[in-house]
C-alpha cells in the first residue's frame, strides 16, 4: 500500500477529508436514488461484441472489454453534525487489445458503438506501435471462455437502497454513544462500494458481476486536561464484502476475548464498540508505558491482518518479485531464486498461508477477476515453505503456471488491469486451541489487537507495527492495559517465530478498504483472515521512548 495518497493514508482513512480526497477519481456526483439503478446487460452484450469485432478485424490475436458502472457512498459525521455525504457514479468502457506481442488500452465514458469500435481501434493502434519497442512478446496462458454468466457478492440488504436518514442516525448514535462514555472526540464514516462490472472477451466470455462492499471505520479520542495528553482507538470492525446486514448487530455473532474485549463475526454492534473504544482511550490515558524487552506476542486477527499483508501478501505479488512493481512501495525479498529452490522457509512448520479469491464476506471475492479467469484458492506458504506467488494470465508461465490465478483488478473502467492482490489468510490451527487457552500458555508476553501505525522498507524484509490496544500477559494470565507498544520484525525470522495458532473457531477477516498500488495509482480492497497466533521471542521498543 503506498502512492501518491501514502499507504498509511489508505489503510488508516482516519480523516473525514479522506474520502473526498478520493472523489475525483471515482467520477460525477449523482442523487442517491442513481445508486440502485443499472445497465441492462443486453446493452453491455451489444457493446461489447461493438469493441471485439472492431478488434479482431483490424488483426487483434485477443481483446478483452470492460463496462464498468462503480458507485460509491462516503458518509462522514464528527460529534453532533454530518460533515459530509457524497454519492458519485463513473461509467464507461476499457478495451485492452493484444497485437504483435503487445499490448494496447484504450478507454471511453461514450457509450454510443460508434465510439465504442473507435476506441478498440485506439487500442489496437497503440498494441502496434508498442510492439515496434518491445523486447520479448506477451506469453497469455490458456483460458477457456465461459459463456454468458452472472455473479454477485451474497447479500441480504443492498447498502446503497438504504435510506441516508438511517445511515446518518445510525453514525449520530455511534458518536452519541462514545461521547456518552468519555469521548473527548469521535468522528464516524461510512463507506460503501457498488462495481457493477461486465467483462467480454475474445475467448468467448460474456461475464456480468454485481460487487457490494462496505466498511463503517470511527476514531475515538480522550483528552487528560490536566495532564495535556491525549490517546485514541479505532473501531476493531474489519471492512466486509456485505451488504448493510453487517449493521444489524446479531447476539449469536458476539463474543468476548482475553481483556473483556467484545468482537463480533459477520456483523457489528458499532454503537456498542464506540462506547467501548471510549472506555478504552480513557483506560490508555492511565495505562502504563512498556518496559522495551523480547516478549512473546499474542495477535489478534483483527491486528495481524496488516503484518500479513505487508509481510507476505505484497512481497508474494509477483510483479513485485520480478521488479515490475519497483517505484510503487518497493520490490521483494522472495525472489525467484528462493521459490525455485523448493526449501526457502519463510516461516515455521505452523505457518500455512493461501490465497483465495473464493472466501465468503472477504473483500477480495468475486465470481471472475478482470480477465475474466474464475475465483480460485491457492497455496502460497504450506508448512513454513514458499511454495507459489500471485499471478496474472501473462505472469502465469514465469513460475511455470498452466492457468492464471485470477489475480488481475482494475479500480475502473479507465484503468488497465494489473496485478493485484487476492485475499491472503493464515490458515487455522490443526488442534484445539482458543485464545483463552493461548493466553495460560504465555509466561511473559503483549496481547495486541487492532491496527495502528506501521513501516516497512522496500523489500518487505524490515518493519515496525504497532496496535490499538495492548495488554500484558504474566504467567498465564491477562494482568492489565499498558501504552506505547511496537515490535520489530525481519520477515523470515518473525514468521519462524510462530508457535501457535488457535484454531478455525477463532478464524475471522480483516482487511483494507483503499489498498494503493501502481502508477497511475489505483486502489483495491483485500481481507485477511487468520486465527489468533502466538510469535516467540519478538522485540518490543516503547514508541514514546524512541519518539522523545
């Protein structure tokens, strides 16, 4: 995650400006009665037979056309009033031609055919001339079209149908209920996402997705007026590939964790996690600073999710990996040299990583990516050993690859798709193992959940994380909150520390929103999923220390 708006930007979205720094891109503003309407796809069909005769006549060997409709709805409140409400719609066609070993794209928000064929010209047009300068031609592996088919993300109650007045209320009584127990501020956003893609291509694919995402992030602070200090939490919610049924908060799905934490799997109660994270930066304002040492740390998913996608999600991306993806937030240390190999351990025997574009709820779900190749699981990690990376149809046959991955996104029609990340998860413990029971394990250890601030360097090989909230663990048991927390890692050598990991009872996602990657820059939203899993031996410094 990096770019012109920096990584931190994106992941973190702890300012209300954040989503209107985004709204240029994702197009005109538009009534929020607009975001349920949609294309007939018998005029999407049209089109895109328009664009693939165009192609092939004028000497494409392939074509692939997308007609994207992305909708968004950013709703953000600080306190007792609404900052802002911002519904924005962006349509229009991307046609990438292959021609002579090259690529060419060309995109157009004109959706009359005639406009249409001119632009797959266009794009035929630059294919040829970028063939004259190319030094070795695309290899595209096989891919079998698939006819006419639909897909959609599963959901009971499309966000965007809801009324904005239920929306706002539902933010005002968030605030309200973090101003009521100790809030010195709070600020509350909520952020929904329609794709409404139709992909066709020369294979013979006619592919129609309807692609829902929604993510409702909030910060609390509490000021000593005394003292002068301050301290925050964020809300532990993960953005869901859901619609608005992830707001109805269902008892069955809360549960408690060590420290009186409340978490919730498949929904959210956010007006009782406001008031929590009220109680909780009041309780961090008195809490005491870590004393720097080696610790063992017990991460919850809802904090590991971030370790796992800049430590092995973006160093796994193969674009990377081959030096494609070079001024966009580094390069990577899991070079080819050590997959070829067949024994580089990249973490312990307990370390089983996997991409999945298949996981229910996650982000990264979808029927097909924008390549029109179908959603599938792969493993990336198994049993320590690096053993495959994340690939798109023309990346496929480096790493001896008979079939894409299905790794390729674009953030519109506008963009040319490229390598993006799946979902990326650590795969649950073999034996039974709860959090509780990970806890009476750890003689001298920090229990971490949530996100907080991080770094890492270009290869993905050095970093620093830090959390939302922390809490000693001695001799077995969760003694009390402490501050000023992050530890230290070199790759390899923290994924080798790992000892344990609860087991699929405890398996729940975490993600980012506005993933950054590219040049233009484009964004993504990826989840993570894992357990909570024990590390051994770790460095922990003090931040206020290291700051002052």
């Amino acid at each position: 995650m990096a770019g012109g708006i920096h990584r931190r930007d994106f992941l973190k979205a702890s300012g209300a400006g954040l989503g209107l720094l985004l709204m240029p891109a994702f197009g005109r503003a538009i009534a929020a009665e607009e975001l349920t309407t949609r294309i007939d796809v018998a005029v999407k069909k049209r089109l895109a037979d328009i664009a693939l005769e165009a192609a092939r006549s004028g000497g494409a060997s392939y074509c692939d056309v997308r007609i994207g409709r992305y909708l968004r709805q950013f709703i953000t409140t600080r306190e007792h009033k609404v900052e802002n409400i911002v519904n924005t719609e962006s349509t229009g066609v991307g046609i990438r031609v292959l021609a002579n070993g090259a690529w060419g794209f060309a995109a157009t928000n004109d959706l009359r055919g005639d406009a249409v064929a001119e632009t797959a010209r266009q794009a035929l047009a630059i294919a040829k001339a970028n063939a004259k300068t190319s030094t070795a031609p695309v290899q595209l592996v096989p891919a079998s079209g698939v006819g006419e088919v639909a897909w959609a993300t599963p959901i009971e109650r499309n966000a965007m149908a809801v009324p904005v007045k239920d929306k706002v209320e539902l933010l005002m009584a968030t605030n309200a209920a973090a101003m009521g127990a100790g809030a010195s501020f709070v600020a509350s956003r909520m952020f929904q996402v329609n794709e409404q893609k139709y992909f066709a291509s020369t294979d013979g694919s006619y592919i129609d997705q309807d692609i829902h995402r929604i993510w409702t992030p909030f910060t609390v602070t509490a000021i000593d007026k005394d003292g002068g200090s301050f301290r925050t939490r964020d809300g532990l919610s993960p953005p869901m590939g859901m619609g608005y049924e992830f707001l109805d908060a269902r008892p069955e799905h809360r549960f408690e964790l060590p420290g009186g934490v409340v978490m919730y799997s498949d929904s959210y109660d956010i007006v009782a996690d406001a008031a929590a994270a009220a109680r909780d930066a009041q309780a961090k304002l008195k809490a005491p600073s870590v004393k720097p040492g080696k610790y063992d740390l017990m991460l919850d998913p809802s904090h590991l999710f971030l370790t796992i996608h800049e430590s092995v999600g973006h160093p796994l991306e193969l674009d990377r990996v081959l030096g494609f993806e070079a001024n966009y937030a580094g390069t990577s240390f899991a070079t080819l040299d050590k997959w070829r190999a067949g024994d580089f351990r990249y973490g312990s025997e307990q370390v089983n990583i996997f991409a999945d574009r298949t996981q229910p709820h996650s982000l990264g779900a979808v029927g097909f990516d924008d390549e029109g190749i179908p959603g599938k699981r792969w493993d990336l990690i198994r049993d320590g050993v690096l053993v495959n990376y994340q690939a798109t149809r023309d990346q496929a046959h480096i790493i001896d690859e008979s079939a894409s991955q299905g790794c390729s996104y674009a953030d519109s029609w506008s963009s040319v798709q490229f390598q993006r990340m799946p979902n990326v998860s650590l795969a649950p413990g073999k034996s039974e193992l709860s959090p509780a029971q990970m806890v009476k394990q750890i003689d001298n250890g920090i229990y971490i959940l949530g996100r907080g601030s991080y770094s890492i360097d270009q290869q993905r090989y050095n970093a620093q994380f830090g959390g939302q909230l922390f809490f000693e663990v001695k001799d077995g048991q969760v003694t009390h909150m402490i501050e000023d927390v992050a530890y230290q890692i070199r790759t390899p050598e923290f994924w080798n520390a790992c000892s344990a990991v609860c087991d699929e009872r405890d398996f729940r996602l975490g993600g980012s929103f506005f993933d950054g990657k590219g040049q233009p820059s484009q964004v993504s939203a990826v989840s993570h999923g894992s357990s909570t899993t024990r590390f051994d031996g770790i460095n922990v410094i003090n931040t206020a220390r290291s700051l002052g």
